[in-house]
C-alpha cells in the first residue's frame, strides 16, 4: 500500500508539473505574441493617424478656400455699396425729378405715409414739404 501512495503522490508531482509547464508555456507563448499584436494594433493606429492628417489637410485647404471667397465677396460687396451710393449722389436730370415729384405727389394723395414716400423714392424731408406746399397753393 506505501508503493501504491508514493506512486500517486508521484503521479500527481508529475501532473502537477505538467501542468505548471504547460502554464509557463502558454504565457511564453501569450507573450511572444503580444508584440505581435501589438504591432498590428501600432499599425492600425499609424493607419489612422494618416488618414486623419489627411482629411486635416483637406479641411485646411477648404478653410483656406473659404477665407479667400469670402475675402473675394467682401471686396465685391463693398464695390457695389460705392457704386450705389454714387448712383444716389448723381444728379438727375428735370426730367427725372419732375418724374419723382410727380409719383410722390401721388403717393401722398393716395394716404402714404410721408417717411414711406421718403424712403421709396429716396427724397428728403425738405423736397416733400415742398411738394405738399406747391400741392396746396394749387388748391387755393
């Protein structure tokens, strides 16, 4: 019976060792394939980083592009308030104003608004009472 425990006691060193072995071999094993993985994975991110410096780029260049447009359109828009406001500085013909004092007379006898006519057909406050005065010494 002793030779009989002595042989487990040895069979269960022996798997015990085993199993011991087989553990240490498999960390080995997970370790030797962890720089493996991890420089798929370090690979993976380099493919990341690159492509996302890419689209960095391409957003730039957009930005930048956009900037200039809008530098373009700013100086358009300021060219043509300077045209409009000389265009409001030409002097007009008689004609012309003959023309304008007529339709604001009509639009003052139709009940517009005097600030209304003012800022439709661009006449000053004065140039109105004036065509109001004239309309009404015409009626007398």
């Amino acid at each position: 019976m002793e030779l009989w425990i002595v042989v487990v006691v040895v069979l269960n060193i022996v798997i015990v060792a085993v199993l011991v072995f087989l553990i240490l071999r498999l960390r080995q094993l997970s370790t030797e394939d962890a720089p493996q993985e991890l420089e798929g994975e370090l690979e993976r991110v380099r493919q990341l980083v690159a492509f996302f410096e890419a689209k960095e780029k391409e957003v730039r260049e957009s930005l930048e592009k956009i900037r200039a447009n809008q530098s373009r359109l700013d100086n358009i828009l300021n060219n043509l308030e300077e045209a409009i406001e000389r265009l409001r500085q030409t002097p007009q013909t008689e004609d012309d104003k003959e023309h304008l004092y007529r339709q604001a007379r009509d639009m003052l006898k139709s009940g517009l608004p005097q600030e209304e006519v003012m800022k439709r057909l661009n006449l000053s406050r004065g140039e109105i009472t004036l065509i109001l005065t004239v309309e009404k010494m015409r009626k007398n």
